[in-house]
C-alpha cells in the first residue's frame, strides 16, 4: 500500500512538472506576441502628442486574418476610427468600446481581440492627449507555438509516467517472485522436516516393543 501510495504521488508530480512547464512555456510566447505592437503604438502616439496628424501616420493595408505584419488603428476620444491599415474582408474594423477604454490611466492595454471567428489578434493600445492608438497583428503562428510546446509537454509527460508504471510493473514482479519465492521455500521446508521427525519416531518404538 505504501508503495502504491508513492508511485500515485509520483504521477501527481509529474502532472504538476509538466503542467508548469507548459503553463510557463505558453505565457512567455503568448506575452512576447505583444512586444511589436507595444513599440509600434507607443511611437505612433508620441508622434500624436507631438502634433503630427492621424493620417500621416498610416500607410499600406494589412489584411488581420491571413497577413502576419503589425497595423495600426487610430481613434479619437470618443471612439471614432480617424485612420487605420488593419483592414478584415478589405473593411476597416472597429474595435470594441472596451479595449481603449482599458487603457486610460495605464502604459498600456493588451488583449487578445476576436473581431471574427477563427481570426485572432493580439492587440495593445496606447492612451495618447487626444487619441487612442491600437496595434494589432495574427496570432496564427503565435499559436501554432503554443500547440508544439503543448504536445512536447504531453509527450515528455506520457514518457515520464510510462517510466513511473513500467517502475511500477518491475516492482510488482519482484514482489511476486520473492512471495512465490519464500511459499516455495515454506514447502521445502516442510516436507524436508516430516521425514526427519519420522525417523526420530521410530526407534522410540521399537524400545517400547522390546520392554
């Protein structure tokens, strides 16, 4: 019972160690996917400050859903988007009211934005004097990441407890063999002994006899 009790915490542990790793693996890929679009808003809104206008700022499309590259959205106080590269289905797209609300009082704002199914953009934004900025780009390759390091740490972790049961397996057999070993030894024991006490009976009877 004691064993198993042990080989049981083991797999708990084990579950525990790979867990993190991949929870600690994620986090770090995931928060670095933001890293472009921190840089990106924060010079786009010191520009702002500094009196260059909204629409000299923008430049080029940048489709979101299938286009890897950072763009930029630029809105004023009230929400309203003055200009802007990141195009979905060719049209520009708002963000909800929410995420440059969320940036008020802060460095920054950084959130994973859905603006359709299946499209995914890690998205920051920056509170300037009169503006809100919003950077954004795909997390498509950011993911496919995070789903690799997810199945090495599945597979490392299968690995591991395959270790822990076949340890387990071992265990068992030798138990087994020293019980079937020390059962075998009981009997040969007992039936060397039965003779001998035959003997001994023996002549003990033959005395009586002869008295």
């Amino acid at each position: 019972m004691r064993r198993n009790t042990v080989f049981g915490v083991a797999l708990a542990l084990l579950f525990v160690i790979f867990g993190t790793i991949f929870a600690v693996v994620q986090q770090f890929v995931r928060a670095s996917a933001n890293d472009p679009q921190i840089q990106l808003a924060e010079i786009t809104a010191s520009a702002l400050d500094n009196g260059t206008p909204p629409s000299r700022l923008i430049s080029g499309s940048v489709e979101m859903d299938n286009n890897l590259s950072p763009f930029v959205m630029i809105y004023d106080k009230s929400g309203k988007l003055l200009s802007g590269n990141g195009l979905l289905d060719n049209k520009a797209v708002k963000v909800p009211a929410g995420m440059l609300a969320a940036a008020n009082g802060r460095e920054y704002s950084a959130v994973t934005w859905q603006p359709k199914k299946n499209v995914r953009i890690a998205a920051v934004t920056v509170s300037a004097r009169n503006y809100f900025v919003v950077s954004g780009r795909s997390l498509k390759e950011v993911e496919k990441r995070e789903q690799q390091s997810m199945n090495i740490a599945m597979a490392g972790g299968v690995l591991a407890a395959g270790v822990v049961f076949g340890g387990m397996y071992v265990d068992m057999r030798a138990r087994k063999q020293a019980e079937n070993a020390a059962k075998l030894a009981s009997v040969i024991a007992e039936t060397t002994e039965a003779p001998i006490t035959a003997a001994a009976e023996k002549p003990k009877k033959q005395n009586r006899r002869r008295k």
